[in-house]
C-alpha cells in the first residue's frame, strides 16, 4: 500500500467517525508503541566476533470502532517502520503501512453472532490461535467467524472459516503467498464451571505444496484440550494436542506430534507469584533419519501454527517464532516469579531447555562414519522483565536476556558458546483515546 493510498484512507476514515460523536457509539484510539532493541544472540548464539546490533522499532495505529444493536464496525490501520530506515527527504516510504484489522460483526440474536473480515484470533492462551502481539506487526486473519456465547452457562463456541486467494483468479486456485495458508476451518468449544474451565479444539488446515508440475492442498488436523483450575491460591493449566494428516513438500508426509503442557502457580503473597512448569513439544529424530529408511516418511514434529510463540519458551525466541518447525522438537522446563505492586511489576524466569529428539553428532559421523545422538540438553534462558505506568495512557517496559546454550544448540542453531549471547530492550507504549 503506497503512503498517499494509506493517507487517504486514514483521512476517510477519521470524516466517517467523526460523525458519529453526536451518537456516542463511535471510538476513535491510537497506540504509538516504539521499542529500542539490543541484540547479540536472539534466536541463534552469537559468534566471539560478532557485533550487536542496536536499532528501534515503532508500530504506529490508529482504531476506529463502531457499535449499533445490530452490528459493530472496527478498523485498525498500522504502520511500522525502523527508525532511520528511508532518508528524511523521502519520496517512496520504507516502512510498512497496511490494515492489520477490518471486520463488521453482525448479532444474528442474543447469543449468535457472525464476524467477518480481517480479525486477530486469540483462543484460551493463544498457543494454537493468537495475535502476536509483541511482534509490532502482530497477525491477523481474513476470516469467517460464526460465534454463540451464553453467559448463564458459562459457553462459548467459534466456528471459523478461511480460503485465501493470491488474487482474484479467473482461472485456477494455487496458492503461494509465503508464511500463509490456504485455507482453514476450525470449531473451538469452551465451557467454565466453578473453579475449572475446559476448551477443545479441532483445526483443519490446508497448505498449498508445489513440487515439479504437481500442485496439491495438503490437510493435516490439530486436535486437543486445555482445561484451568483456580482456587484461592492455587491455579494449574494442562493442554494436549495431537497433530496429523498431511505435510511438506513431498505431497505424502505424514504428521503425527503431540504437545503436553502443564503448569502450577501458587501465590506467595498477595503480591508474589510463583510458577513451576513442563512443555514438551515432539520432534524429528536426526539419527533415526539416518538409521531407519522409512522413517522420514512420517513427520514427528509440532507446529503451533498460529500460536503467540514469543510468549512461551522463552523471550529470546530460539524456538517457533519464525524457526525451529520440523526440527528435535523441545522439552522445557522453566520456573518463574511474578512481583506486582499497584503501578509496576517484575518477573523473573528461567528456563531449561533439551531436544525432545535425538540431535545427530555430525563430528563423529565425519570422524568414524558412527551415528550417534549428542546430549539432549541445549541451554537454559534467564529472563527479567520490569512494566510501569508512567503516566495515565503511556507505559514502559524492560527486559534483559541471556542464553547459556550447549555444544548440541551450536549444532543445530550455529554460533559459539564463549561468545555472551544476550538481549535487552525498552518498550514505551502510547494508548490516547480521542473519541468514547
């Protein structure tokens, strides 16, 4: 989208709901949210000799929301950029500017609802379906939702439907849109009782595969649970989900892989917060590859499709955000404490990290011809986080990273282990309201 396309929209937009004020059911709101960076070590391990680099992100949006009996209206536009990316006389803007959302939900009765456009999807605690939001991109979806929700009982359901096009073909349907999908249609189910809650999940996926002349949309299922316990000062989460079908390029891989999570948190305080907890995600074994002829025939390793993976495993983002599919898979053991006074708060975490498959010792294999498996282990993060609100509508957030990572992380991620790998940052977030 050109810069003088995006403007014009801005300003149509900003005609459109302003003459709503006069009904007090239009909203108009914005987030400046610009996040400086120090990096030497994410999502791989820095090399001895490599420089860090420094640089400062910035999302920019602009809301504008619309509620009737009848239906609701909401469109996000967004721009993001890197400081210093284009030059100050500038004619043709660097940055990327674009909708992130725009739906209209139309309520069918009181407890029936239809949303359609292009919406974020965040279910339970977004590690199948979420926004992403601390990428300053985020994600979002042209969807179909079809939504019922009956407080009194305490359920909710979604239905949801996807079926993207590069285009508006006249003639055939491939599909190659990098990073995306064909299509998909998911069912999501949850239910609270007292103290628990339940939710199941069944996502059918398609993937568009090319290989030579042949073109097939591949189908592969994800179906699981989670289900939540709070009581006083205890809560624990477990979820399950068993992945199938098909995948890969070779139009016949089969996928079969699970994730199991299970974590418990227990107030010490009524300001502290401590939390113990397992994620295992399955993998693809490296020297099975090797040993057995068929085995590749079947793909063992999960893939939190749409998941907010920087959330989970860590904030360094070595596993599952933008890397790490189809790979050992990852078993993480972390425990984390949680201190929240009324205007800020502080975490720390840390986390233990091993390969859910075997990791194949390529130096021997060079050596002896031998095949075998190095140490499982990877190397354990350490994470500090401090939030504040500065002022009514501006907050500030910190972090400090560290990866301690193992000769088996070298092997699959490159980069050294004597060499610190680390990561810090300062987030400032902006949220002014003009219109409610």
């Amino acid at each position: 989208m050109t810069i003088m396309t995006f403007n014009r929209i801005i300003l149509f937009l900003a005609l459109l709901f302003l003459s709503f004020t006069s009904m007090a059911q239009g909203t108009i709101s914005a987030e400046i949210r610009p996040r400086t960076e120090y990096n030497h070590g994410v999502k791989a391990l820095a090399f001895e000799d490599q420089e860090p680099g420094l640089f400062t992100s910035q999302r920019s949006r602009l809301n504008f929301g619309y509620t009737s009996p009848s239906y609701d209206l909401y469109v996000c536009l967004q721009d993001i950029r890197t400081w210093g990316n284009t030059s100050q006389l500038v004619v043709a803007d660097g940055a990327f500017s674009s909708i992130h959302e725009g739906w209209a939900l139309a309520r069918l009765n009181e407890r029936l609802s239809l949303k359609l456009g292009r919406q974020e999807i965040n279910l339970d605690d977004q590690r199948i379906f979420g926004a992403v939001a601390w990428a300053q991109q985020a994600r979002s979806h042209d969807a179909a939702l079809l939504q019922y929700q009956d407080d009194s009982a305490g359920i909710k359901m979604q239905f949801g439907v996807a079926y993207n096009q590069e285009g508006p073909n006249l003639i055939g349907n491939v599909y190659r849109i990098p990073k995306s999908y064909k299509t998909f249609q998911y069912l999501w189910f949850h239910k609270d009782f007292k103290h628990l809650n339940l939710s199941v999940l069944a996502l059918n996926l398609g993937q568009d595969a090319v290989k030579r002349n042949s073109h097939a949309t591949l189908f592969n299922q994800t179906l699981g649970f989670r289900t939540s316990y709070k009581k006083e000062k205890l809560k624990w989460n477990l979820a399950f989900y068993q992945q199938l079908g098909l995948t890969g390029d070779t139009l016949e891989t089969q996928l079969n892989a699970q994730l199991l999570s299970l974590d418990a948190s227990f107030s010490l305080s009524s300001k502290l917060e401590g939390t113990l907890g397992f994620e295992y995600l399955s993998g693809q074994s490296e020297t099975e590859a090797i040993n057995t002829a068929d085995y590749t025939e079947t793909l063992r390793s999960f893939n939190p499709y749409f998941g907010t993976n920087h959330k989970f495993n860590g904030v360094m983002d070595y596993f599952y955000v933008g890397n790490h599919a189809g790979s050992v898979g990852l078993v993480d053991l972390y425990a984390k404490l949680a201190y929240k006074e009324e205007k800020w708060k502080t975490s720390l975490a840390v986390h233990s990290f091993s390969a859910a498959a075997d990791v194949l010792d390529r130096t021997k294999l060079q050596e002896d011809n031998t095949v075998a498996a190095m140490s499982s282990g990877l190397g354990t993060e350490i994470d500090i986080t401090f939030g504040t609100n500065l002022v009514k509508g501006v907050a500030l957030d910190l972090g400090y990273s560290q990866m301690l990572g193992t000769e088996t992380l070298v092997a699959i991620r490159g980069g050294s282990t004597s060499a610190i790998s680390n990561w810090a940052y300062a987030m400032f977030t902006f949220n002014p309201s003009f219109l409610q």
